[in-house]
C-alpha cells in the first residue's frame, strides 16, 4: 500500500475542527515534524488539544506556531512554561482562552503505550505528593503511593522519522526516537514526515523503528531547522562564580566536576537539565554510563564547535558525544529504565531543597504552569538523589529551606545536596554540613542556610575532593 503524499498541506487537509493531536519534537527545536505544524498552521484548523513534550522554540517552525494562530484550545504538555519567557501559549492559558494540563514526560509516554496496548490506565509512582496527584485515585503498592492515570488515544499523531518507504515503515536516526514510537503507536490516524522516502524493501526490517502498521500516511519534510541555532550551549558560563559577602563561591563548573566526583564506578545516572547537564564534561573516561530521557545511553561530554551530531543530545538540548557501547532507544525504554530501579543516581537542579528532602525544581510562582519534564520520574525511581544548586538565588534568597514554598517535584526524595558552597549529606537527623568551599567557613555556610544543619566532626574542603 502506498501512504506518500504529495505534500504536508495534502497530509493535514481532513483533520477537523476540534482534533486531538500528539505532536513529537524534543526540547525547544530538536526534530518537529515543522513541515507538517507550517501546513496545518496555515490551514488554521481550530479548536485542537495538543500533546506534547513541549510546543518548542516561539518564532520557530514547531508547535509554538499553533498557539501563536490561537488553533489549541487544550494543551498537555511537560513543558508549558520556561524561565524568563512568557509566550503566546502562557498569555492564552493566563487569559483562560487555552486549558492546560501539566503532566511527567514518562507519565505521558505512558499513558500513550497504554492507549495504544489497550490498556484504559494504570498506577504510576510519578507525581505521588505533589500537586500532581490533585483529584486522582491513589492507591498504595508495597507501601508506596501510585497515582492512577489513564490512557490517551489522540485522533492525529505528528512524527518526525528519518527515513521512510512508501508502505509507511519508518527509520530513526541516533537519539531522536524519543516521542515518536509512542505517539505514533496511540494515534487513530499517524502522518510521518521524513527527510528520505524509499521503495518498499530499502529499509532492511532490522532497521525498521516504527512498523508500518503504526502509520497511515508519509510525507517528505519540506521545512528544516536552522541546526547551526540550536541551543548547544548552557545559557551561562560554566566558569562564572555567585559571590558571598565578596568572596566568589565555586564557578559553576567546579560545581559539576565536585559533583561528577560523587558519582561511583559503574554507576548508571541520568543528569537533568540546566547546570547538571556540566557534569557530563567531568566524567572523563570513568565507568560512568549516563543516561538520557530523550533515549540515550553511556554519552559523553558537550561538544561546543560544530563537530555535532544534529541527533545525539542530552536531555537538555545540548549536543554531546558518545561513547564506545553507546545505545538508542526511545522514551518508554528511557522512563522504564527510570522508573524500574535501574538508575544508581540522578542529578537534578533545584529552586528549593527542604530540610525533610522535599526536592521543587519545575515551577516558580511567576509561571503559568512550568517544566516538569523527566524530573518526576527521575526523582522517584533513582537509587540516589543529588540536587545541584547554587547556595542562594541572585537577590539573596535561600534555596535550602525549612520548607518548601514552591510546587514540589518529589517529597523527601533528596539525599545529598551540592551548592557552589558545601556539599551536604541528608541523614536521619537532617542534612549534615560535610564540605565546604575553599574560603569559607561552617559558620558562614550555615548563615546563609535556611534549613537546621548539622556539621561534620570534620569539615572538608570541596576542590580537594575532586
């Protein structure tokens, strides 16, 4: 059976008023299927729910285009909301004219392999404590919380393949499987934008990520990305430094290299993203095999001149390097291997550590929902939590709280905190002091602690510990 069609405004012409669609796309610009968002943009349908890990870059061919024509009228997301950006897409949900629904990257994996298993819904421990958990049914498993969350089954499905032949079975390239197989899975109907369309049979079945039977229709991708403007580089320097009563605590790729030393032999950890994705750079040639929610395993650190792979990046939207042993898969394995106990540990940045171990760290009151991203799951599943974060915000504020005043992210889920002032260990008497910055003192650290602390019979020094 032949699915190819002509064009992507011929692909998207009978989705109707009102459809539900499942968009794919990664981080703010990382492989949308952009031909197919221009065409439906210009088509103007209105009235859509969308789902997606996040409607992507504004100004930019992705999802953001379909808010901006105000055509979503319900958006789940992950990603509603970025630090020091108010889009389109936050304007309409603060004017009440978009309804949005915040939900865990590996939840709405989930719940698509579910709406495509047949399965109406299931127990997830993402989100238990939390604000997440709102009107859900709870349930205790080994006596642990479960959230139920039910399936989603989207009548359109947007995906972004690589290679496709004209039957509809469709090729990845690297790391950008992510979304893709399970949006694809759960649609009613699927449209497949691909770089290269190609006879029945050119794509041996070993390469074949997406079967054809997932697929109803194949269109070659007519808009690119700008990859040369994606982001590759954290938004600040790595080597600037907050100072403290004049003195400059550590810059923040001394943090990430303390950090890295934390991490054992033969550790398999996931780095969150903003200041965690640094600590790729400090692994060097250890037993450490990082993992990423986009589905990657054992890369290496950020490549910063234009030697990348447009399709080998971190969860944070940073391209890197792999390592021999290297594997892809896409964000269902990523979040079983999250959820099931296989992480040693995950590093994940912070706006507020409590002093119990209560982690928040996806929204802050001036946004319109936030980024829950893979944070959730992360949090829940790891064997070791460790929070990385500068000691106070930049008015002053502390970040290492009696409590938290922000949304949490996991309840007491937080076993070893590093600032770019000391590094603390969560015991069962509270969090304990054990290093601190060359510099500076116990006492000055815990003045500028808002949580009670313990300290170390002896405090080290955190640059002798890397």
């Amino acid at each position: 059976m032949d699915k190819v069609k002509n064009s992507p405004a011929e692909a998207v012409r009978d989705i109707p008023h009102g459809a539900s669609i499942a968009i794919a796309g990664f981080g703010v610009a990382h492989r949308f299927p952009s031909s197919l968002i221009v065409a439906l943009h210009e088509q103007g349908t209105p009235g859509l729910t969308v789902y997606c890990n996040g409607l992507g870059q504004p100004g930019a061919p992705t999802a953001h285009l379909l808010a901006e024509n105000k055509q979503i009228s319900r958006l789940v997301t992950c990603f509603s909301a970025r630090p020091g950006i108010v889009s389109e897409a936050e304007r309409q949900i603060r004017a009440g004219t978009m309804e949005l629904e915040m939900v865990p990257q590996g939840t709405l994996v989930e719940r698509m392999r579910a709406g495509a298993a047949g399965i109406p819904a299931f127990y997830t421990p993402a989100g238990a404590g939390t604000g997440i958990a709102e009107g859900k049914d709870v349930r205790h498993f080994d006596g642990k919380p479960y959230l139920l969350e039910h399936a989603i089954r989207p009548d359109v499905a947007f995906v972004r393949g690589h290679r496709a032949d004209e039957s509809g079975n469709v090729q990845f390239r690297g790391g950008s499987r992510n979304f893709n197989v399970s949006f694809a899975k759960a649609a009613a109907l699927t449209i497949a934008e691909v770089d290269e369309i190609v006879p029945v049979g050119e794509i041996p079945p070993e390469h074949v990520d997406l079967p054809a039977v997932f697929v109803t229709r194949v269109v070659r991708s007519t808009v690119q990305m700008d990859v040369r403007n994606l982001p590759m580089r954290p938004s600040r320097s790595a080597d600037s430094a907050r100072e403290y009563g004049g003195k400059p605590g550590l810059t923040r790729a001394e943090m990430a290299r303390r950090t890295a030393a934390l991490l054992p032999d033969g550790a398999v950890v996931n780095l969150g993203a903003g200041m965690p994705t640094l600590v790729s750079d400090f692994v060097g040639d250890r037993a450490v095999t990082l993992h990423s929610e986009n589905g990657i395993l054992n890369y290496g650190p950020i490549i910063r001149d234009d030697s990348f792979d447009p399709d080998v990046h971190d969860a944070g939207g940073y391209f890197v390097g792999l390592r021999p042993g290297a594997s892809f898969f896409d964000s269902v394995t990523s979040f079983e291997i999250a959820r099931s106990g296989r992480l040693d540990a995950v590093v994940l940045g912070a706006y507020q550590v409590s002093a119990r171990g209560d982690l928040a760290n996806w929204t802050l009151p001036a946004m319109t929902g936030g980024g829950i991203g893979g944070a959730m799951d992360l949090a829940v599943g790891a064997k070791k939590v460790i929070a990385l974060l500068e000691h106070t915000g930049s008015n002053g504020q502390a970040k290492l709280v009696e409590q938290c005043e922000f949304e949490l992210t996991a309840p007491s889920c937080v076993d070893i905190i590093v600032t770019d002032l000391a590094v603390l260990t969560r015991t069962p008497e509270g969090f304990r002091l054990d290093e601190v910055a060359r510099g500076f003192t116990a006492g000055e650290v815990r003045d500028l602690t808002a949580m009670p602390l313990t300290v170390a019979e002896k405090v080290g020094t955190m640059q002798d510990r890397w």
